[in-house]
C-alpha cells in the first residue's frame, strides 16, 4: 500500500477552506486539493507492506496511547519552493509544541518513509503551469486571512493512498484514538 501518517481535518475545516479557496478566481494552470483530500500529513511512508507495515501500525498504536488529544489553528500560507516559480501552495498550522512533538515522535519512532523532516501544513493546490493568472491568484490567496475554525486532534491516521488521473483517492486504514490506543481498521 502507498501510504501515509495524517491528521485529518474535520468538516467544518474542509468547507472554511473551500469557501475561501472558492473566493478566488481559479486559473487552468493551477489545481485544487478536493477538500475530501485536506489533512496535515505527519510523515510520508510511499509503498509499505508486510513487517514495516505491521511495525508502523503498532509503532502509531503506541504513540497515540501516549499522545494527548490538542487543539490546531491555522495561521497564514507558503509555498514550496519559498522562491522562484511555486509547484505547492499551502495553508500553515500553528507550530503549537504538542503538534511539533507528535511530528517529533512519528519521525523518531517509524523508520520507515522518505525521511523528509516534518513541516505543518496542508496542501491546498499544485502549480501546473504557472503564468501571469496563476500568480494573481497565489496574490490573492496570501493577501488573504485563513479565518477558519480550529479543530481539537483526537486521533491520527494511517492513509492509504490510491494514485487516479484527476486527484489521489485518500482512505483511512488505520485510525488511532489520542491517549487511549483505540483504533479502528477500515478495508
């Protein structure tokens, strides 16, 4: 499986960010994160099967038993890359010390994954062909103030993520309750 450690957001959160992505005009050159598709990825696996899935399973079953649930807030955008031409453009989340020590924890614990360190935001849309429309939107989006809800996290995921021809399809296989280590498996 193709795979990946996630905060997913609430609902309430998805459709503030669609409302406010939907206040811009959207350029072809530029694609939009389907709001089923929003969440803080906490660390990459790629393809992950038999013992290293088995280990990372138990490896989030642990850390979420130890993890007490915390709130999350949304602060302003980026891009990757910071200069030049931008290919992703982001929505930040407050770097609150619970959030950046679950990061923390996932990075040392798992072994497994692309080793990128852990950066808190969540994807909002990929740069396809960037040109003078496409920057009057990223313009307009960081002239903007995420005025989105906060959320409480009780739980991280282990995602599954099928490749498609329009957007990945994202699917929870795992999901780990903060602090009591109830989880649940789907599919």
């Amino acid at each position: 499986m193709r795979g990946f450690i996630a905060i997913r957001l609430h609902d309430l959160v998805g459709a503030g960010i669609e409302e406010m992505m939907d206040a811009l005009p959207e350029p072809k050159g530029i694609r939009r994160t389907p709001t089923e598709n929003l969440h803080l990825t906490l660390k990459f696996m790629g393809e992950i099967e038999g013992k290293a899935l088995e280990e990372t399973v138990l490896a989030l079953r642990e850390i979420a038993g130890e993890t007490p649930a915390f709130p999350l807030s949304f602060t302003g955008f980026g891009r990757f890359p910071a200069k030049g031409t931008p290919r992703t453009l982001w929505l930040a989340a407050e770097a609150s010390p619970s959030l950046l020590e679950l990061g923390e924890t996932v990075a040392k614990r798992i072994p497994y994954g692309d080793g990128k360190p852990f950066s808190p935001h969540i994807t909002l849309a990929r740069v396809k062909t960037p040109g003078a429309a496409e920057e009057d939107y990223i313009n307009a989006l960081f002239r903007q103030k995420p005025a989105l809800p906060g959320q409480w996290v009780g739980e991280i995921a282990l995602m599954e993520s099928v490749l498609r021809p329009k957007a990945p399809e994202y699917n929870a296989r795992w999901e780990f309750k903060l602090k009591d280590g109830v989880e649940s498996k789907h599919g």
